[in-house]
C-alpha cells in the first residue's frame, strides 16, 4: 500500500489530510479484502466515504490535462475508415498501452448504404484476467454528413472522459485486489452513414454484442462475455 498512499499523499493540500486518508482508504481496502477472501461473492469495494468522494471527484481531477491533452485529439472529423478516424483510434490504443492497460481491437467488414465498409472498436481492459467487469462505453466515429462535421459533445467528449478517467484512477485501481475490473470500450459506427435505420446506425455495437453473446468468458466458463458484466449477470452462454 505504500505507493498508493505515497502517490495520493501528493496531490492533497495538506500533510494532515494525506494521512487521513491514507489511513482511511487503507482500512477500507483491508476490511474489502478480508471480506471478499472469506466469501466467493463478488463485491464491488466501497471506499467512498464523505472524506474520500470529494478528494476522487475534485482534488483528484486534472481539467487542464482534459482541456489540453485529452480532449483535442478527438475534435477531429472521425467517420469511419476515415483519416480521422483511423488517427483518433490509435490514440486511444496508444493512451491506454501507456497505462498498461490490454487494448484489443473488434474490426468488422459490414454492408452500407455506401457499400462495405469496415468498422473497429476498441476495448481497453485494465485487469483482463478479473471474472467480472464493469464496462463503460462511448462511440469514438462521428457523422458523415454534414462533410466536416466534429461531434464535440457527441462524442468527443465522453471519449476524453474516459481517457481522462482511467488516467486518473489508474494507480487507485491497482491496489484494490479484485475479482472485478474496469473495461472501456470505444465503439465505431455508432452514427448512421445516410439516414438512421435499425440497419444503419450501431455497427461496432451490434458487432461485438453478438460476439460476446456467443463467446464463452474463459476466467469464468459457466458464463458468456456479456454475463460477466455487472448489470448482464443473468445473461447465459
């Protein structure tokens, strides 16, 4: 535990408070453990107490690196097999295998109302051999048309907050000894190509979902890939 209370130690105002929470989150993290190694129910660890929240959703925050690293890469137009696109893509892989995260790409070949074209997500896994996860999900392409068009809020944005999130927390993450991890997952082709369809809209979504539904989960084979999502945990091979 010493390097994770050496690391947020740094970023508190005050020694004092560093070593309140250090000792505060180290309690919590122990008692978590001691549960979850006494019971094989999988439990997410809880240590937002009223000291720690404010320190992960204000103290803890980096706005400047959101404003000037994360989020300009993605204002870009991204359609998909665009030049855009392709640049954004492996800025997010890179960002990512930078935290020693596991990247893996999804690509799929689908018919358009342009003809085929291919589509890639990507999915972004900080513990890959953890039996359960929760995923959190955002769509890196923008539309076609009108030609030039960005998407800053739709969804620039929640790309860089991912990135921005996992930046942040990648060190806490570390040290919380889990069966459960967080995964990211970026897909393309969210946005209709021509006018919105069942058919035309949700490529990389469809894709990967129909993938997972019939890909059984090795860190845990009584389940499919979408059953080990919290929230899916019903959901059979």
């Amino acid at each position: 535990m010493t390097l994770l209370a050496f690391s947020l130690t740094l970023a508190l105002p005050s020694p004092s408070q560093g070593r309140e929470l250090r000792n505060r989150l180290e309690a919590a993290l122990q008692s978590y453990n001691n549960t979850a190694a006494q019971s094989n129910e999988q439990r997410c660890p809880v240590i937002m107490g009223d000291f720690v929240l404010p320190f992960l959703t204000s103290l803890m925050s980096n706005m400047d690196a959101f404003k000037s690293v994360e989020l300009p890469p993605f204002l870009i137009p991204r359609y998909p097999q665009s030049p855009g696109n392709i640049q954004v893509r492996q800025y997010i892989k890179l960002a990512f295998q930078s935290l020693d995260w596991n990247v893996e790409e999804d690509m799929s070949i689908q018919n358009t109302p342009f003809g085929p074209v291919q589509f890639v997500n990507i999915i972004a896994t900080q513990q890959p051999a953890a039996k359960t996860r929760v995923v959190l999900a955002c769509h890196y392409d923008s539309k076609l048309l009108p030609l030039g068009f960005v998407g800053a809020m739709d969804s620039a944005v929640p790309c860089a907050i991912l990135v921005n999130l996992a930046r942040q927390l990648n060190v806490l993450l570390r040290f919380l000894q889990s069966d459960i991890t967080l995964q990211m997952v970026f897909f393309d082709g969210e946005e209709a190509l021509w006018v919105p369809t069942p058919t035309d809209s949700l490529y990389g979504s469809r894709n990967l979902a129909a993938i997972w539904q019939n890909t059984i989960d090795t860190n845990d084979p009584s389940r499919n890939k979408l059953g080990t999502i919290v929230g899916f945990e019903n959901i059979k091979a």
